[in-house]
C-alpha cells in the first residue's frame, strides 16, 4: 500500500505515522537525530537522566544479560565501578562544589556497577574489585564503595575459581609441546632417503 509521507516538528526531530492495516495512522515513531536543545529547556543536568536510570538498572541486571556483554561492555562496568577521572581528582584535593557533586553522582553510579558485577563479573573484573576492597581509588572516601567491593569479591573468586576448569579443555601432559625435535646426534643418513624401514623390518627382510 500507500506509505505515509513523514512529518518533520523540529530540526532533527522527525515523527513517522504508522499505517494500520484499517487505513488509518493512529500512532507514529519519532526519530531525533542530532536535535539541539536551548539550555533553558533542559530539565536537570547533562546526562542526570540517564545516570539515575544506570543507578536503578545496573543492579538489576541478570546473569542472562551478562551472556551477551561483550569485552568493551565489562570494560565499561569496571570503568563505572572505579572511574580513573575520579581517582585523580580526588588524588588532586581542594575539589570545587560543581566537582563534589560529579564525585558523589559517581559514587552512587560505582555501588551500582559493583552490584551489577557481583551478579556478572568474571575473573577478569577481581583485580579491579580487589582495589576497591582495600580502600583504593574511589573507595578511599566512600564506605558504601568499599563494603560493595568486600561483598561482591568472594563472590567474583569464587566464580572465577568455578570458570578455571571449564576454561582449560586440554593441555599439554609435559610443560612444553615438541612437535619436531632435533635427533640427539649429528644425522649420518643419506639426505635423498626420505623414507626408511625399521631396524626390524631389515632383519626379517
């Protein structure tokens, strides 16, 4: 059938009326790409929204979303857990108001990246954890950090102690795996004899 041309509201800001299979558009997408928006009409600070969203959700994730994190996902968790921009300005001191209050919306965002972790985290978030656990980085001020990290730590190694053995399907019965090694003396054979009977094949023959 027929599509229905979209509708354009605002620069960026592009609505795409559905058709029913009646004939009428009751309802519509809306696409925004790289819609500006005046200072005034903001509603908070800069990315609040979506970092009040991260507190409420990371500790509610679950071991099946964590099957589909890949590398820079966990990466990310961990960046979250103990972020290194924080860790310097704190390392820095004198922080200024506007500062404090990123280290504080920060703080609540790290106890709920450890959570997250405590339910997904592998052997390779342990060490990040670890440092949070003795009091390093962010953890050095805010004890809610430090006690998540204790929380979540015997967890994640006993995780990463169950994933050892599943990881490790076949290895070599000496420490090192020779496919070819050289003959223990110097090789007197003819070099055009690619191929030679045993020893016991020339006494029978």
């Amino acid at each position: 059938g027929r599509g229905v041309a979209p509708h354009t509201l605002e620069t960026g800001v592009e609505v795409r009326q559905l058709k029913q299979i009646t004939g009428g558009a009751e309802f519509c997408e809306v696409f925004i790409t790289n819609a500006h928006v005046a200072k005034d009409m903001l509603v908070g600070r800069i990315r609040e929204p979506a970092t009040e969203a991260l507190i409420r959700l990371l500790p509610q994730i679950t071991p099946d979303i964590g099957i589909e994190l890949n590398p820079y996902h966990r990466k990310c968790l961990r960046q979250i857990a103990s972020p290194p921009q924080i860790a310097i300005m704190l390392a820095a001191g004198g922080v200024t108001r506007k500062e404090k209050q990123v280290i504080e919306t920060n703080q609540h965002l790290a106890v709920a990246a450890i959570q997250a972790l405590e339910i997904v985290g592998t052997w390779q978030d342990v060490r990040a954890i670890e440092e949070l656990a003795t009091g390093h980085s962010l953890a050095k001020s805010n004890e809610d950090i430090r006690m998540a990290a204790q929380r979540c730590l015997p967890i994640l190694k006993a995780r990463a102690d169950s994933e050892k053995p599943r990881s490790i399907y076949l290895r070599p019965s000496t420490p090192t795996v020779e496919l070819l090694r050289p003959a223990l003396g110097p090789d007197t054979t003819d070099s055009e004899t690619l191929l030679r009977p045993a020893e016991n094949d020339q006494a029978s023959g």
